[in-house]
C-alpha cells in the first residue's frame, strides 16, 4: 500500500504524530532506519492504536499495541517487568542473538499457567511464567501471579 493510501485510510478515524506532510516525515532516514508516526485518536479522548512506518513512499511496518486494554503500559510494574525482562534477555557480547522460544501449558494442584521458555544455543535460559490459582492467596487475596527466572541448570 502507497504511503497516500494509508494516510487516507486512516485519517477516517485516526491521526498520525507526528503527521504525514511534516518536516521529519520529509527527512530521508539514516541507512536501515525507517520514519515512524504514531496512530492516534483524533477526538478529545486520546488512545493509541499502533505505529505506522515508510520506506521509499509505501508502507514498510504497522504495529498495533497487544491488550492494551488490560495493562497501562506506562504503568511503572509494566515497565520495570519489561526492562528486567529485556535485560534477562541481553548478552554481554551482542546486541542480537538466536532464541528458541517454546511454550507450555502447566496445570498444578493448586492453579495452572502458561511457561515461555527463551533457550539460547549457549545453553542459558529464560523462562517466563503467568499463573492463576484456583483460589485467591489468603496472603494477598490475588489469583494471577508472573514471574521471570533465570534457569542455572536443567536436564538435558
């Protein structure tokens, strides 16, 4: 889709931050950097939709926040979990690595979860859990719990 189309598409319930015709949209990115707008709400209530991106007048990238409804992503719980998790994932030497990521469901005697487990070819892994009990803690009268581990050691 040409970026004209997608602006007149959007522009029916959105705007773009900043917008289409600006000065940094007119500038011509740094090599393997693409020009980036937010899609935003045009009434009086703002909400973000998602993010759209150009290259060489068309559209190279649309993103759309996921359960955004559920969570403030500016929250400061949402925000450190996502920078402990971004640094659980980071190597000392490399700013991209290879993953294998795998999922399972767990059903325990007392609740069930879903596991992420992030292996690297190193060996190391990361597994990240979200559970709900079947009953609320009597400690803190929650259900729903996420943890991040670091896994030292795991049968091969």
């Amino acid at each position: 889709m040409t970026k004209a189309e997608a602006v007149a598409v959007l522009s029916a319930c959105c705007q773009l931050s900043p917008p289409a015709d600006s000065e940094n949209a007119k500038l011509a990115p740094d090599a393997g950097k693409m020009l980036g707008h937010f899609i935003v709400s045009k009434d009086d209530t703002p909400r973000f939709f998602g993010s759209i991106f150009f290259a060489d007048g068309k559209v190279a990238r649309i993103t759309r926040p996921l359960d955004a409804d559920k969570f403030d992503p500016l929250g400061d719980d949402v925000v450190a979990f996502a920078r402990t998790l971004d640094r659980s994932l980071a190597t000392e030497t490399t700013d991209s690595h290879a993953v294998f990521i795998s999922t399972r469901h767990e059903r325990l005697s007392n609740g069930e979860g879903e596991v992420l487990t992030f292996s690297f070819p190193n060996g190391r892994a990361v597994e990240l859990q979200i559970s709900t009990l079947d009953t609320p803690s009597k400690e803190t009268g929650k259900r729903d719990a996420a943890g991040l581990d670091e896994i030292l050691q795991s049968p091969r």
